[in-house]
C-alpha cells in the first residue's frame, strides 16, 4: 500500500504563485541580461539615493522631519500599492478562474489564500522594497541604522493591501453581485492611484504658505489615538516598539482576512466563478454587405465594450488636474498651452489603450487571418475605430477649449492626429509574434506599447504646447510629425 | 478534368525543427478527408498552411485550383477553418460574430441573416443569440464557431478537431451538417483524436507523424495493408515506434 504525500504547503503555493507572477511579467525573456540590469539599476538607484540623502542631511533635518518625510512616503506607497493589490485580487479570485480548480485539491482553502495574499502583497511592493530600500540602505549608513526597518514595513504595509483589496472584493461580490464589484473596484484602483498621483503635484498647487502649514501638520503631534498616525514612519525610522506593533498588526489583519474569506468561500463564493454571466446587446445587428462595414463594426462595438472604458478615460483625466490646477493659480499665458496639452494627452492614452486591445488582445486575429480580407484592411478598420473611440471621447474637451482660445484648436487637431499615429505603431509594435499565424507584423512585445505609450503622449502634448505658444520648434516637431503620422497611417 | 479540392504537392514547413516534411496529398470534392497523427505530428501546421494563416517554405498548396500564395484571397473565399481553441470575441454575441463573418466573406446580407438564424437555431444557440460570447461554455463556444465556419457555404472545410466540446446531439448535428456540404460537392479535411470518428465518417484517411505521411488510404485498404481489427490498432501500430522514438515532439 502507498502512502499518501503530504498537502502543498504555503511555501510550496507561494513558489507556484511567484513563478506565474515572475512569468506573466516578461522578465524571464531577458534571460542573462536580466541579473546585470537590476545590478546597474542597484547601483544607480543606490547612488541618487545617498546623494539625496547626504543633501538632506544639509538641511540638518530633525528626527520629526524625517518622520514627516516617512509619513508622506509611505502615504504614497501605499496607495500605489493599494491599487495594484486592488486589480491583483481581482484578477486572483475572479478573473483567473484557477481558484476553483485549485480548491478542489487536498488542502485547506485559507492556505490558498494565504499564498494569494502573499503573492499579491510581494507583487504590489517589489518595487517600492527596492526604491525604498535604497533610501534606507543610504539613511542607515548616513544618517541612522534604524531606517533598515523601513524593509518590514514595506512589507507590512504590502499584507494590509492586500489583506483589505481581497477582503473588499469579496465583500462587495457578496453585497452588489460580480459585475459590480468589478466597476466598484476598477473605478476605487483608479482613484487610489489618480489621488497619490495629484497628492504628489501638491508643490505645484498650493501657495507657498499652505505648503508650510502642511508640512508642519506632517510632523509628529497629538497624543493617543492621533499620535498612532505616525506609528507606521516611526516604525520605519526604526523604534522597536512602533515596529513591532505595526509588524504584528499587518500578519494578523492578513490572517484574520484570510479566514473571514475562506468562510465567505465556504459559503457559496465559487458560486459566481461557476456560473455563467449574460450580458445582452442592446440591439440586434443588422446584416450589411462588405467587409470594410463588417470589420469597423466589429472594431467599433469591441472599442465600446473594453471593461472599465469611462473610468480609464477620467484616469486620464486625473493626472492632468493637478498641472491645471496649476496653471490657473499662476493666471499667466501658460494656461492656454496647458490646457491645449490636456486633450492630445488624454486622446493619446486612450488611442493607445484601444490600439494595443485591439492589436495584441484581438481574441481572433487568426480568424480575420483566414478571411478573403487584405490584412491592409483588417488593420485600417483597427486603426480608424480605435482612433474614432478616442476621438469621440478627446475631441469634446478639444472643441470647448478651441473656443475659448482659438489659437489652440489647430495645434490640438495636429497633435490628436500625430497621437493617433503613434497609438497606431505602438498598437502595431504591441503583437507578439505569432508562430502559427503570420501576418507579417513587426516584432514586438507588450511592455513596449506600455513603455512607448506614455512617453508618446507627454512628447505630443509638448509639441502641442510649444506649437501654442508660437515656438518655431513646436511648429517645426508638429509639422514634421504630421507628415510622419500620415505616412505611417498610409503605409 | 476538374481541380481537386485541394492539393498539396512537397510542402515543407520548419520552425526551430521540421514541422512538416515533404507532404503530397489530394482530397476530391465531396470527400470527407480525415488526418490523423499524434500530438506534435504537423497536422496543425498542415490545416494552418492550408488555410493561409502560415507560408509553407516548399511546395505548393492549392484550393480548387488556385494557388494559395499566388492568390491568397481567391483561395481563402472558398475555403472555412475551423480551429482547434474556438477563437470568437468574448464581447460579441454569436449574431453580432456571424454578422462580423458574414461581412469578411461577403456575403449578401439577407443570405447571411437567413443562414446565421438557420445555423444558430440548428445547433441549439438562437435562444442566446444576443448573449455576449464571454459566459458560453465550451460548447457554446464550439458550437459558435461551427456556425460561422459553415456560415458563407465554403467548398473545402478545413476543421481541426471540430468536434471537441461537442454534447452528443450538437456533435451528431454537426457531422449530418458536413454530410450535407459534402453531398452538395464540398470537400471535408479533418483531424481527429477520436480515432472512432474518422473510421465512421472518413472516406479516405491520412496518417502523419514527425511531419511526413507515413499512410494513405481508406479504412479498408489501411486495413488490407496493415492488418488490425479498428482503425486504433492500425494508427498505434504505425505511429507508436515513432512515438518512442522521440518522433512525438
């Protein structure tokens, strides 16, 4: 008679979660050159932060200064955190569709969980344990060895995010129904991580005055309840008591998390994953000949359905807010370039987000593949319903401010075009090449469109901004830029 | 004389290693066309080649006569490929899909919304006809893809593993549908793990392993020529040495 091997443990779990994180992330591809690029960018990192650290130690900062600093950081921290560990959760518990699968194996759910949770928190704070954790290697050689405790901290405060994104998530599927929660949790990321975005553009928009009483309101006051506030930078300045309190809280919320979801589960939570959702069209299609009408058709209801559209589009938005902000505080001629930038970077972002969905997360390009269709065409139908989405969404914003400063409407007309172009290479650049299907399409990978899409539109909505203020450099980027962008667009 | 349905004359396909080597084959019309080989064997790339997805490196393939490199569009309006995942858009319903099909293959609108309602109906999908893709079963899924395959009446179907998923009674739908295409002077190719399949429904019969055609034949003559009771025995006693062999990568 055999024995039976014992369960998975939470070691074995987390090794399996680590390795789809570390695979889904692409690092893997770089194979070799990955080690000696994070060497480089230690090295890097380490060097602007002692740099950084020995010129504030120029301004003879007190111990609550740096509390205050640590404060505001680990703010930051952790709204980032919190809105990755938001659409990680989601992803984990309902959008994978493994958890089923992995709870029908001979071990307990909350281990599962647990794993879920570590992993989730792992992956939230990597970079956060690697930026900050160059600050405190720099602080405890220059100014207090007590800042290596801002190591556990980032991973306390990684297992509260988690803890709360998982807990969240299950809460509202069980208030408000999957579909729901999804837009509720979306919409909440966003927000999490739009307002860290806008808190960090504070300098630009308060007055000098309002920036030192926030400063001062940073630093350690109060007693009881409020002085626990800053507990968590204490903690990462090193006081063992604040440390180990925070620590032990952050495992104990995480374990607590993990058993109230576990007990939700047991309850009917595999429920929604196992049942099937409806989501009806609106209306019937109508039949039309032609295959140009079929193909923007298909693009156009595609663009329109993409999950959580209008709260990305008001991302977009949100990191926009504070540069305006800004520029109507100053009241001087800034404004109008400001605002020209706005809707050639949000119609960037968007173009790009449609472009790459409908490059790289086209479901059935092998299908269009097989069609009798030049794939010339398939991906001009891509391109002007991508670039219609956006528009539609962009051009608004565009048309009022072009009211108000008519001088803007052109150089904002030219750099939408100049933006759509480029979400058109970058969609392009996008697809990974397929072995089974060959369409001809250039080499790429995700992470480039990711990298290139951003970049694209801050670079445009500064051509856009030089062009309104009547630079010859604006005028001389645009119009070259304009031809490059209908070439690309024509070729 | 007419051209064959398709035929394919010393084609090559290589990718980091051999994929298919040196394939002559010809399917007639109103043949049904089974290929069968284990997993890694080339049928895959094969139907891929066929269907114009991939460039064989060697050789020529042609649909009814026509060149599908010289004349890829030409070949491709004649032919449905039905693949082994169904690929559909899990944010389109299977009218809106069909839809979407019927505009690639051009055909004329009250001819592809009387033949999607008739598909969809036939295989049991009208009553979701207006639910998004993104909660079908495999199945459904399945049986959507079928439908659009079948939807612009092609000449040669290319279906790999068509049917995978399929309940009994959609699976029996499906083959009585192919029968009829077939009557009707199309051309079936098909591949099969169910090897019990391809002996019921197959007129002729090809098995490859490692990228070549190691047989050729109907089931009776397989049979004549190998001996075996079924078509399992026959296929496992040309294809296992070579499995062992590392032939099965």
């Amino acid at each position: 008679m055999t024995q039976a091997a014992p369960s998975a443990s939470l070691g074995f779990l987390l090794r399996h979660e680590l390795r789809l994180a570390w695979r889904r992330g692409g690092l893997a591809r770089l194979g070799v050159s990955f080690p000696l690029a994070v060497v480089l960018l230690l090295v890097f990192l380490h060097l602007a932060a002692f740099g950084l650290v020995e010129s504030v130690r120029l301004l003879r900062w007190t111990r609550a200064d740096y509390i205050a600093a640590t404060t505001v950081g680990l703010i930051y921290a952790f709204g980032l955190m919190l809105m990755q560990a938001l659409r990680q959760s989601l992803d984990v518990l309902y959008e994978g569709r493994d958890l089923a699968w992995l709870a029908s194996a001979p071990l307990p759910l909350r281990t599962i969980l647990r794993a879920r949770m570590a992993a989730i928190a792992l992956s939230a704070s990597w970079m956060w344990l690697v930026l900050a954790g160059t600050m405190a290697d720099a602080l405890a050689v220059l100014v207090t060895r007590g800042a290596l405790a801002i190591y556990p901290v980032i991973a306390a405060l990684a297992l509260f995010a988690a803890a709360f994104s998982i807990s969240l998530i299950v809460l509202l599927r069980d208030l408000a129904g999957l579909r729901t929660m999804r837009t509720i949790v979306m919409v909440f990321s966003m927000l999490a991580g739009g307002s860290v975005f806008v808190g960090s553009q504070v300098r630009s928009v308060l007055a000098p005055a309002e920036r030192a009483a926030l400063w001062r309101a940073l630093h350690p006051h109060g007693a009881g309840l409020l002085g626990l506030a800053w507990w968590p930078a204490r903690a990462a300045m090193g006081s063992a008591v604040p440390l180990l309190c925070f620590v032990g809280a952050s495992l104990l919320v995480a374990g607590l998390a993990a058993a109230w979801v576990e007990q939700r589960f047991a309850r009917g939570g595999f429920d929604n994953i196992a049942r099937r959702v409806v989501r009806r069209a609106t209306s019937a299609p109508s039949f039309r000949a032609g295959s140009w009408r079929a193909l923007l058709t298909k693009e156009w209801r595609l663009v329109w359905r993409t999950p959580g559209l209008i709260g990305r589009a008001l991302y977009q938005g949100v990191y926009l807010l504070p540069v305006t902000i800004a520029a109507w505080r100053s009241g001087s001629a800034i404004i109008a370039p400001v605002m020209a930038a706005t809707p050639v970077f949000v119609g960037s972002e968007l173009a790009r987000l449609f472009m790459v969905t409908a490059m790289a997360g086209d479901q059935a390009t092998a299908l269009a593949a097989s069609a009798p269709v030049p794939w010339r065409r398939v991906r001009a139908a891509k391109f002007l319903a991508t670039a219609g989405g956006a528009a539609t969404l962009a051009l608004p914003m565009a048309v009022a401010i072009g009211m108000w400063w008519p001088a803007t409407l052109l150089p904002m007309l030219a750099g939408m075009l100049i933006a759509f172009a480029g979400a058109l290479l970058i969609g392009e650049a996008s697809v990974i090449p397929d072995r089974v299907v060959d369409l001809g399409n250039r080499p790429g990978e995700m992470f480039r469109g990711a990298v290139l899409g951003p970049v694209a539109g801050i670079a445009w909505a500064l051509t856009t901004w030089f062009a309104v203020q009547g630079r010859p450099v604006g005028f001389a980027t645009a119009a070259a830029a304009v031809l490059v962008s209908v070439i690309a667009i024509l070729r | 004389m007419s051209a064959p349905a398709l035929s394919l004359r010393g084609v090559s396909k290589r990718f980091d290693r051999p994929a298919v080597t040196g394939l002559d084959l010809t399917v007639e019309p109103g043949e049904i066309f089974a290929l069968l080989g284990p997993n890694g064997a080339g049928k895959t790339t094969t139907l891929r080649m066929v269907a114009g997805l991939l460039r064989q490196d060697v050789g020529t393939i042609e649909v009814f006569g026509t060149d599908v490199v010289a004349d890829p569009v030409a070949a491709k309006r004649m032919l449905a490929w039905l693949p082994d995942e169904p690929l559909l858009y899990d944010r389109l319903t299977p009218l809106e899909f069909l839809e979407f099909v019927a505009g690639l293959w051009a055909i004329p609108p009250r001819e592809a919304e009387a033949r999607a309602e008739a598909l969809l109906r036939r295989l049991g999908l009208w009553a979701h006809r207006d639910e998004r893709c993104e909660g079908f079963s495999r199945g459904m899924r399945q049986k959507t893809v079928v439908a659009a395959a079948l939807l612009h009446e092609p000449r040669l179907l290319i279906l790999d593993e068509p049917l995978t998923g399929l309940d009994a009674a959609a699976s029996r739908d499906v083959k009585d549908m192919l029968a009829e295409r077939v009557a009707e002077g199309a051309a079936v190719v098909v591949t099969t793990h169910i090897l019990e399949v391809a002996e019921r429904i197959a007129d002729r019969i090809g098995i490859i392993a490692a990228g070549c055609l190691l047989e050729l034949g109907t089931f009776a003559e397989l049979r004549a020529r190998h001996g075996g009771a079924t078509l399992e025995e026959i296929f496992l006693g040309l294809t296992a040495p070579l499995s062992a062999a590392g032939g099965d990568a």
